[in-house]
C-alpha cells in the first residue's frame, strides 16, 4: 500500500461513526522535518510551509562565517520526580488535537497515486522564472560543490524534506520556485542553525525583522526556528523586496543578503557616479558580492547534476510530513512517544520549542512523519494519565530561587536547570518561570502566558545606604578604602575626585555600604570624630533614584564590597 493509499484510509476512518474516538483525533497535513547540524557531517534537515503574511520593511542582516548549531533544549525531568497527585491526573486524550486537514488550503488533502510519483526535482525545474547569471564567481561555486558529492548529498536529502511545501507555496503566489533553493544557500536546510550574528532557522531571520514578521521569541518558543511559519515570513520578505526592486530577483536577493537600505545606497553611489546599477556592477561586501553566484551555481547544479558529475536523491510529489493541530499542554517527551519518535528526531521536525512541554495556547501544532500520524492517534487515545508534567509560573514579588524552589515544590538545582537561571540571582517580579505540575497547577498555560512569557533577573546583592563621612587629617583615597572597605576606584567616582586626592581634616565625603553594616560604620564614624577632631555628623538615608544616578559613573567590575559581597547599585532599584 503506497502512502496516499495509507492517507486515504486514515481520512476514510476518521469519518465512521464507530471509530468516534480517532476521528475526534485526526490530524492536520502540513510540512516540516529536520536534524540539526553540529559538523561537516550535516544530518538531513527539514523543509517548509507558509501561511498569512506581514507586509513591514526591515532587512534581514547577515553576518560572514559558519553557521553554529542552536543551543539544544533543555533535558526532561524524569517522570519520576512527578508527585504521585500529579502523576494520578487522568485526562481524556480525545480532546488533545484537532481534525487533519491541509496546512495550506485548510482543507482535508488526499493526494492521487499519479501524483505522487511525479519527480518534485522536475516540478522546481519548470517553475524557474529567475534571468540566469554567468560570471566566474558562478564557475568558482560549481567547482566548489561538485568537489564535494557527499556535502551536496546530505544538504539535498535534509531539504527533500521541505521542498515540496515551499514549492507548493511559491507557486501559490505565483514566485520563482527556484527561491525553495534559497535555504541551502542560508542554512544547508537546517532550521536550528544559528550564525554568529544572531540570525537563526532555516531562512536565517535576525531577532528584530523576524518580530517585524510576526515571528514569535519567547522563552517557550522561536518561530524563526519554525518551518512553517518562518517560510511564510521569508516569502513575505522576498516578495516585498522584489517590489522594492522592480522585479529585480537580483537586486531582491542582495538586499535579503545584505539589507535593502545598503542595496537602495549602493545604486544611489552608481547613480551619482554615472555607473550600471545592476547586481553585478554594485560595490558591496564579499558575502553578498557571492551570495547570488553561489545561488545560481546552485540553481545550476539542480537543473543539470549530471554536469558536474552529481546526483540528487529521486524526490516524491508528496509532503514528508503531517501537522497536528494541539489542544493540550503536552510534554515534548511524551509527544515524541506517543509518535514513535526519537526524542531528538522529534525536536528535529519542531525546533521551535525552547523547552520541554508543548503549549497549546501557543503552538498550534506539531509535525509528524507522513507515516507516523496514524499511531500517534491511535497512542494518545489509549494513553492515560496527565499529557504534561510542566506548565507556567508567574513570580508574586522579587526572590530568591531558594523561596520560588519552597513555593512551587522543586528541588532548588532543578528549578535553576530547567529555567537556565545562573547562581547568585534573583528572579524579578512578573517573570515566568517553568515548573513542575502540581495537583494545584493542573491547567493549561494561558494563551497571554504562552505569547508573551518573559524572565527577569537581578544580582542577589545587599541593599545599600548612602553613608556621609568626614576625612580625618591627611586621609588619602586609598586609605579610606582601607577604612570602609571599599576600592579606591569607588570613593574616587562616588565623589568625583581623583583618586590620588587627599584630603583635609573634616572634609565632607560620602560613601556606600551595605544595609546590615550601617550600624557599624555609624560606630567607626564615631571613633573617628574623637581621634580626628570634631566629626560631622553622620548621616544615612535609604538609596533611591538619586542613588542610581550617583552610582552610574561607578566601574562595572565593582569588586570590593564588605566580607567579599560585590557593592552593586542594580539592588538599589529594588529598595
């Protein structure tokens, strides 16, 4: 039975009346799956589907170099650390995913065999629509892959994945299939990939422009990492750019590359000098300067392997994947189980998740392997007990993690682990936190939750007082750091003096020191003022704005702080 016969039997079973407890379970179509890239050795990847689109003008910045694999998600906590309440809540699998449908139409896909047996290679070679570009640049890229077969094999079987659903979207809106090539150019496939400059996922979005098209970055999750949803902002972005250009795929692709500010700059520099504007004749960075040869060597390669001594795995007319539309919180542990999944694979095909639990408010869906939706439906209508062990907390008030571990049941090490909280901080007022499920947090996350989670950190240091002093006959800077213990550097900037100053009898100084050592200095002050003459008196008040203000000028490495605590006006905001 090929796999469209397999679809159809689902479809068909999902529709009996007898078999009510699947069909409220069917599962989405749609496309994504990818492996994650850590060498030479690229594993194969994902591949892609977009939907809607957010028409904003930003380029999407570029950076030279390797690409670096994206820091992995954090590991589950075993089952085992459940409270046995936790562990004893039943839930109704049925209500944990939608009905199947297709991700682009929104409607049920049933593809015909013929259809399937068409070669996806020949479907992108006839929907090329770009002018060909012929330059040595080109000639020195060719070279490149084609002394290369098993780089060139591993990057085309990771976007065999994908490709089918980019080109079912580009030819959509009508736009050049070869642009479904575009992320061998950007990530080899690869929607974990990260560059050094922060651009991530498969079309290589930078943080600011991938939120400029509706590309959502929380602690739960990076849509720039989700093919789906990143492919419908790229070809947002391209078709925009294209506009800009007047049709100019060229001039489109460098301003993708390199942003279209420097593009419209460049051609402004010809114009002034009397020059072509076309790609070719701009002066721009080496990246960008090979960014479009490098494109068309590869466009090249796909139309001709044989050329250049190639081959490219045979690819079916038919998405690699299913999505499935999420009701539940689910954990990605038990998701990837109940798909008869690898938990790594899994994460492959959803890289978006940036911890281990699925929300539903926020992640609409999950995707499958085409051949692995019918038991995952199967699985989570017989599964029993809870769906997922985390959920979301939101901090009452500023604490330590000693204080949220007590209130929220965990161990300390754990909560620190699972929400990458380094030792010696404070998590601010309002911040989320992820932790365990407990018979008093059994609901799902809140989709406002889900969308706009965010942790807020501060250093766990003393609060401080603003302490006034008087200096006792030829005191030196350096020796009432010695006095106070504090640097030298400290005195010298809270007063703005030099710190080779000294100082005559009485003059009037201030410094900052810790609440719980207020008591001794107003001690130590008052020995002062009976050896060194008459003391002023000291005064201390608590440290607020003006204190911050005061402070700001202060080195960042403060250092010195009584009994090893670093002095740090960030604790003055909390007071």
């Amino acid at each position: 039975m090929t796999r469209y016969a397999r679809i159809k039997a689902l479809s068909a079973r999902a529709v009996r009346p007898t078999h009510f407890a699947l069909s409220a379970l069917m599962l989405a179509l749609t496309g994504c799956a990818s492996i994650p890239d850590s060498s030479n050795d690229v594993q194969p990847p994902p591949m892609v589907t977009t939907v809607g689109s957010k028409d904003q003008p930003q380029a999407i910045a570029r950076s030279e170099g390797p690409l670096s694999p994206v820091p992995g998600i954090e590991p589950m906590v075993a089952r085992s650390t459940l409270p046995a309440t936790a562990r004893a809540i039943v839930e109704d699998p049925r209500e944990a995913v939608g009905p199947m449908e297709d991700p682009l139409s929104g409607q049920t896909m049933v593809l015909g065999d013929a259809n399937a047996r068409e070669d996806l290679w020949g479907r992108v070679r006839t929907g090329f629509g770009m002018p060909t570009l012929d330059s040595d640049l080109v000639r020195e890229h060719e070279r490149w892959y084609a002394s290369r077969p098993d780089y060139v094999k591993r990057m085309t079987e990771r976007g065999s994945r994908y490709l089918f659903h980019v080109v079912e979207e580009l030819q959509r809106r009508k736009m050049p299939t070869e642009l479904a090539l575009l992320p061998f150019i950007e990530s080899a496939f690869n929607p974990q990939a990260m560059s050094s400059a922060r651009a991530s996922g498969m079309w290589q979005f930078m943080p600011l422009t991938g939120k400029d098209y509706a590309l959502k970055q929380n602690m739960f999750r990076d849509d720039r990492r989700d093919v789906l949803a990143s492919t419908r902002a790229a070809l947002d972005y391209l078709g925009r750019l294209n506009k800009m250009f007047n049709g100019d795929w060229q001039l489109s692709l460098a301003a993708y590359n390199w942003g279209e500010g420097n593009v419209k700059r460049a051609i402004a520099r010809n114009e002034r000098a009397g020059l072509p504007t076309d790609y070719e004749s701009l002066n721009m960075p080496a990246e960008t300067r090979h960014y479009v040869p490098k494109f068309q060597a590869v466009k090249n390669i796909v139309s001709a392997p044989q050329d250049f001594g190639l081959s490219l795995p045979p690819l079916e007319n038919h998405p690699y994947f299913v999505s499935v539309p999420i009701r539940r919180d689910m954990d990605v542990a038990v998701a990837a189980r109940l798909a008869g999944l690898g938990l790594e694979e899994f994460k492959a095909l959803n890289p978006q998740m940036n911890k281990p639990v699925i929300l539903a408010a926020g992640t609409p869906q999950v995707l499958l392997p085409y051949d692995n939706a019918d038991g995952f439906v199967r699985r989570l209508a017989d599964h029993r007990g809870p769906l997922a062990s985390w959920t979301a907390w939101t901090a009452p008030s500023t604490m330590r993690t000693a204080d949220v571990a007590r209130l929220t049941g965990m161990a300390e090490e754990t909560l620190r682990d699972i929400n990458r909280i380094p030792p010696k901080m404070l998590v601010k007022a309002g911040s989320t936190l992820l932790v365990l499920r407990s018979e008093h947090r059994v609901q799902d996350v809140p989709e406002h939750i889900a969308d706009n989670a965010h942790m807020a950190l501060a250093p766990d240091v003393p609060p401080l007082r603003k302490v006034a002093i008087k200096a006792r006959k030829g005191d030196t800077v350096l020796a009432l750091a010695k006095r106070y213990r504090v640097t030298a550097a400290q005195i010298a900037q809270w007063n703005r003096i030099d710190d080779g100053t000294r100082f005559k009898k009485a003059q009037s100084l201030v410094i900052w020191q810790p609440v719980k050592e207020a008591g001794a200095s107003r001690r130590e002050m008052a020995s002062v003022g009976k050896s060194g003459g008459k003391a002023g008196k000291a005064t201390t008040r608590l440290a607020g704005k003006a204190a911050q203000r005061e402070l700001a000028a202060a080195p960042r490495n403060r250092t010195a702080a009584v009994k090893g605590t670093k002095i740090s006006p960030t604790r003055l905001a909390r007071k």
